[in-house]
C-alpha cells in the first residue's frame, strides 16, 4: 500500500514537473484528502503512509500547497468540521476577536492567496473555518513560495466553527513537522541530484565523484539526509499523538524540525560545492531545492527555538532522570 | 535510495516490562556509590562479578539457543538490555565483545564442537574474548593483517602481532584474523583461529593509553600452536566472516552512548537556574539523541527480521560518534570549569574522562574516513 501510493505520488508530481495543471492534479488524485479517515472521504492510510506524499511532493520541488492543504483537511476533520474545498490552510497564530468582530492579522500564511479556506483558531480555543473576509497583502519566502498577510475585520455571527482539538501550540508543532518531512525530501533529491552530477562530471581525466575529498563530503551529506529522513519518519509516526498526548507530540515535532532544519543546512552546502558554478545558476535545478530547504528550516520554529522549548521540558522534567524520559512512550504504560 | 531508508522501528510498548526490570536491576546491584565518573567508563569497566550477575539473569547469550546455554530471546530484547546496561553506564567491559560479536560469530561460523564448548560459558558470564584485528601495519587496512598460520601435523602454528587489543589481558579468548594460504586476492588466503590466551607462546604486553589506563594490549602471538579444531568456519573465508562479524560490531547502540554519562551530569549541573543558551544547546542535544535513538531502533528491528543493514548502520556510527564527540565540547561550553582527572567534583571528573575518550570514539570499530568510504560505495561513487 505504502509502494501503491509512493508511486503515484511520484508520478503525478514528475508528470508535472513545470508547475502547470499541478494544483488540479493533485485534486484530481485525491491528494488534499490523504490524512482523512476512509469514511471522510480519504484513503484510509496510515499518518505515516500518507504523509509520505509530502516528502515526494517536496522533491519535486512541487509549488503547490499540498502540505498545507492536507494539514488543513486533517484537522477541519478532527474538529468535526467539513474538508475544505479547493486549497486550504492552517495558521498557528490565533486570530483575536473583539465587540463580537474578528481582527486582526494573520502573517506570512503559505500559500494563502491559493487558499479558498483559512483554518485558525480564537483566544476560546475555537476553531474557525473560513472562506471569506479577508484582504490580502502578498509576499514570498525565499523560494518563491507565497506567503502573504490576511488582515480580517468580520463579524463573529454566521462563522462556521467548533470546538477545537488541538491547542495553537499543537497546530505550530504539526506546522513544523510538515516542514521537517518536506525538508527530508528536498534533501534527499538535492543528494540524488548531487551523486548524479559527480558522477558525470569530469575533471582531471576522471568523474570527480571518484575524488576522495567528493565522496567524503557526499557521505556527510548522505549521513544528514539519513538523519533528516529519519526525523520525518519518527514525526511521522507520532502524528496521532497530536491528539491523544500533545505534550510528547509537540517535543516530538520540535525534535524532528530541529534535526531535519540542521540537516537542511549541511546538504544545501554539500550540494553547492560540489555542483561548482551550474549550482548556482537559475536554469539549473539545484536551487528549487536549496532555497527551499534554507526557507523551510526557519518557518515554523528554527532549530534554536525548538531547542529551547526541548531544553525547557527536559529541564522541567521533574526527578526522574533524562534517560526514562528519553524512552518514555506516551502509550498508556 | 536504500541506504538512507530505516525502516520503521519495532514499538517499544511491549518491551517496557523488560526495561523496567533491566532498571531495578542495575539500580540494585550498581548502587548509590556508581557515581557519574564510575559511569562515563562503562565500556572500559571491567567488572568479571557484574557479568556473571548479568549471565545469572539470563541477560548475556540472550538469542542464542537454550543448547547452547542461551535464553531464545528476541534480538530487540537484546536491544533493549543493552540500551539499559550503556545508559546506566554499567561495567560491561569484561563479557562486552564476547556477548555482541565472538558469541554471533561463533554460533554462525563456529564448530559443533566450539559452540558447545564456548557459548554456555560466554552465556554464563564466565568467558571473555578480545578481537585479534588489528596489528602493526594493518589498521584501517584489515586486508593487510601479517599474522600467519601455518598448517602443521594437528593443527596451526600461528605467529604474529595483534595490536590495541582491549582487555587482552583478561580475555580468555580471541578470534585472530590470520593469514593461512596464498592468494592473488588480498581478500582471499585469510581465516580466523581461535586462541587460548594460556596458550605457551601467547605474550601480552599492556599499553597505557593517555588517559594513564590499561585497557590495549600487544599481543605476541611466537609460535603458537593450535589444534586443528581451533578454525572457525572456513579456511580461507577469514574476510568475509570479519566482515560479518564488524557488520556485528557496528551495529548496537553502543554508537550514541558512549558519553551520555557527561550529559546527565551536564542536567544535573545546570539544573538549578538553565538559562536560555543551555536550554538551547540541551535541546539540542536530546533533540539529535531521539533521532539516533530512532535510527538504532530501526536497526535492531531490521537485525531481528534478518535483515542486512550494514549500510545503515555506517550511517548511524558516523553520526553518532560525531554527535558523541561533541558532547564535552557542548559541556565546556556551559560549564566553565578545567578538566581534571585530580578534582573530586563528580562533574570535572566525568568532563575530563569523557574528554580524553572522545577520540577513541570515532576510530573504534572503523574510523570515520572508512566508514565514509563505505557510505560513498553505498552512494556507487566507488
């Protein structure tokens, strides 16, 4: 099933490698709908299987809002409200109501000029679904990717919303750990890419990939990925504890970001270097992956704020020692 | 790309009894006098009383067969009591080799005979190996061992130099790489013998390392005759079962712990008033501790399914020992004391003995320039 659905993946975003006709593809196939339970309209996949379309998608350098929109989905569905049509995000700010009046501004959302629903939460710890009353002022983080400000002056009465399962907190860790497998698969294509390149490349009579120094740094790099892929899977695994033990959940998330951000920056540096100059040339498709992985390591908490909250919790962990809170499950024990 | 794919691990819930256990265990028989200094040791502890405690627990030889003295248990339970036993930094030094690699080795390559004469007593927490890999002029060059048998009227008279042999000196055993026929292949004409270390004509010579202890050797191996029933496997198929049997040794958790010591008495240090930088770089640190511990999971899980992650485990090695490495450096840099092997400060002390250990960590078992090299032949550079 897992293969089943990697495949696909793979090959609707290759199949749309220039952007053009991606977004109704990904509809087309379903994609939005990967975290939803069979019954809700989604395959019924494990978090970890489904999620694995992110990582694909990330490889590809896909624009789309494909994380954001199966986020959105995901928790619309766990608050019992319905899927959005069309593409969706979630903010992890909480959007402040007064005199009975939403205002308020929710900044550098993904993708939000694409979105026909926004997903954020009240002060209440209410869940809102949005699908209109907004302005938007549009901006891009360093990949191009959109992330624009929503200014919202709307009355409260007639919005649809519910009570929500998850705390602003929980919605940044789910934030980040999208980010976390979306920069496990940038990483993992920027290193197929790179291992491609030294091998074809010569110099001094022979592929440098057979240069001693290459290999080195291209282990290191594999090393990282490894380690970035690593924190995908764990984050992964862990995404229903979002529900059932936030608290881990959110160190979880936190420590996943934090790996996969420190990878992100040691593979886009590999990458570059060995690339020499065609690295860092518009035409080449080196800096789709780079830039975003150097865009994604800082959205939704760099590796020093995810330390800190980590450094936090352990220091807070009470007399029991690192090591049982290490292995710890957050399975009823 | 294969090589950077773990699998998912096995869950850890129904192994939560085991651990507990393993915990009252060690808490009981290591006491309240293990301090953190006693505890940074751990590998190079070498404790024969604790192993034979450990054998009586059923807790060494834990996946061999019960005819070989071993407990049938799984090898994620293995995985499990040996997390525990590096964790708590128990004295594991004296059954440590025997129990991760020459036991595996022996039970996959061994005579009928050798495994019963053997496998009870490394089960039993009596019996003690050291590895004979290493010699003077063949270190990350394995292939370039000069150590030689030859085949005499009953045996093997073997001649030779093992060198940084650790716990030589209280091993009763090694499993020696040697050479035993020509070969055009630099891999091939190569076996592995085992040697009685009371066997006349077997000398070893300690070497103090700069820490001031003795854990290596040089092992004098003058004409040591052997019975014919000392092979192990077959002649002539030395590489390939130390391959298998480093593939053994790389792949425990032992790649992560190493200085987990220092960071608890890092937490306990800083404990009172953490400001943000040590939160910070504390964070940090366990942050990349869940992920190793996440990878070594999915290496013991694939090790139980019979799977080969050789590649993974490189993987996990490098990472791991870099991660080890920079843990005094993490250390120092919060805590502004001196190291000193002098101080009774439980915290100088694990600080300096961690320090003087690190960079044995990334040398062991494969240096990082090999193990890198294997990780580019993964990647088909090479």
């Amino acid at each position: 099933m897992t293969d089943l659905i990697a495949e696909m993946a793979d090959r609707l975003f290759a199949a749309h490698s220039g952007n053009t006709g991606l977004w109704a593809a990904v509809e087309e196939a379903g994609l939005p709908f990967a975290l939803l339970a069979e019954e809700a309209g989604g395959f019924g996949f494990a978090p970890a299987e489904a999620l694995g379309i992110i990582r694909i998608a990330a490889g590809h350098a896909a624009a789309a809002p494909v994380a954001e929109t199966v986020l959105a989905n995901h928790v619309l569905g766990a608050a019992g409200l319905d899927p959005a049509e069309g593409a969706a995000v979630v903010a992890t700010e909480v959007l402040p109501a007064e005199d009975g009046r939403l205002c308020g501004t929710l900044r550098r959302l993904p993708w939000a000029r694409d979105a026909g629903t926004v997903v954020a939460l009240t002060a209440e710890g209410r869940m809102l679904r949005l699908t209109a009353g907004w302005s938007i002022r549009s901006g891009s983080n360093l990949a191009g990717e959109p992330r624009d400000d929503l200014t919202f002056d709307l009355p409260l009465d007639g919005l649809t919303t519910a009570e929500s399962p998850f705390a602003a907190d929980t919605l940044l860790a789910m934030s980040a750990a999208l980010r976390a497998i979306a920069i496990a698969g940038a990483a993992e294509a920027a290193l197929a890419l790179t291992v491609g390149y030294v091998n074809d490349r010569v110099q001094f009579g022979r592929p440098i990939g057979k240069q001693q120094a290459i290999q080195q740094n291209l282990a290191v790099m594999a090393g990282q990925t490894a380690a970035a892929r690593a924190a995908a899977d764990m984050v992964s695994e862990a995404f229903p504890l979002a529900l059932s033990a936030p608290e881990l959940f959110r160190l979880k998330a936190g420590a996943a970001k934090l790996r996969a951000g420190e990878a992100a920056g040691v593979c886009a540096a590999i990458a570059h270097q060995a690339h020499g100059a065609i690295g860092i040339t518009r035409e080449y498709r080196l800096h789709p992956l780079t830039r975003r992985l150097w865009s994604w390591r800082d959205e939704f908490g760099s590796e020093a704020f995810w330390a800190e909250r980590i450094g936090a919790a352990v220091f807070a962990r009470g007399d029991g020692g690192l090591w049982p809170w290490l292995t710890r499950t957050g399975e009823a024990a | 790309m294969s090589l950077i794919d773990f699998a998912p691990p096995p869950p850890e819930a129904p192994y939560a009894a085991l651990r507990a256990e393993v915990r009252a265990f060690l808490a009981e028989t290591l006491g309240p006098d293990f301090g953190a200094p006693a505890r940074a040791r751990s590998w190079s502890g070498f404790d024969a009383a604790f192993s034979r405690r450990l054998g009586r627990r059923g807790w060494l030889g834990m996946t061999l067969p019960s005819r070989y003295g071993g407990h049938e248990r799984s090898a994620l339970e293995h995985y499990v009591v040996v997390e525990e036993l590096l964790a708590a930094g128990a004295p594991v030094a004296a059954h440590w080799i025997a129990d991760r690699q020459s036991a595996p080795l022996l039970l996959l390559h061994g005579t009928e005979a050798q495994r019963q004469e053997i496998l009870p007593r490394i089960a039993a927490g009596t019996c003690f190996f050291c590895i004979g890999m290493s010699e003077p002029n063949s270190g990350s060059d394995l292939a370039a061992v000069q150590s030689r048998a030859e085949k005499v009227d009953g045996g093997w008279r073997l001649s030779g130099t093992k060198l940084w042999t650790t716990y030589a000196h209280e091993a009763h055993y090694m499993i020696a790489l040697c050479r035993t026929g020509k070969s055009d292949d630099r891999h091939g004409g190569v076996s592995q013998l085992l040697v009685d270390m009371k066997a006349p004509g077997v000398e070893v010579l300690p070497i103090i390392d700069m820490a001031g202890a003795h854990h290596f050797n040089e092992v004098r191996l003058a004409d040591v005759m052997l019975p014919d029933s000392a092979l192990i496997g077959q002649e002539g198929d030395g590489w390939k079962q130390v391959m298998g049997e480093l593939a053994f040794e790389r792949s425990g958790p032992d790649r992560f712990l190493s200085a987990f010591a220092l960071v608890t008495e890092l937490l306990r240090v800083l404990a009172g008033a953490p400001d943000a930088g040590a939160q910070r770089a504390v964070g940090r640190l366990v942050a990349h501790l869940m992920v190793l511990r996440h990878m070594s999971r999915s290496i013991a899980g694939m090790l139980a399914r019979g799977e080969n992650p050789a590649l993974q485990a490189t993987i996990v090695k490098d990472l791991g020992t870099a991660l080890e490495q920079e843990i005094p450096e993490i250390a120092r840099a919060l805590v502004p004391v001196e190291p000193s092997q002098e101080s009774p400060d439980p915290f100088v002390l694990t600080f300096a003995h961690t320090l003087l250990a690190a960079p044995g960590f990334s040398l062991r078992g494969g240096t990082r320039e090999i193990l890198r090299g294997i990780i580019a032949r993964g990647l088909g550079l090479r």
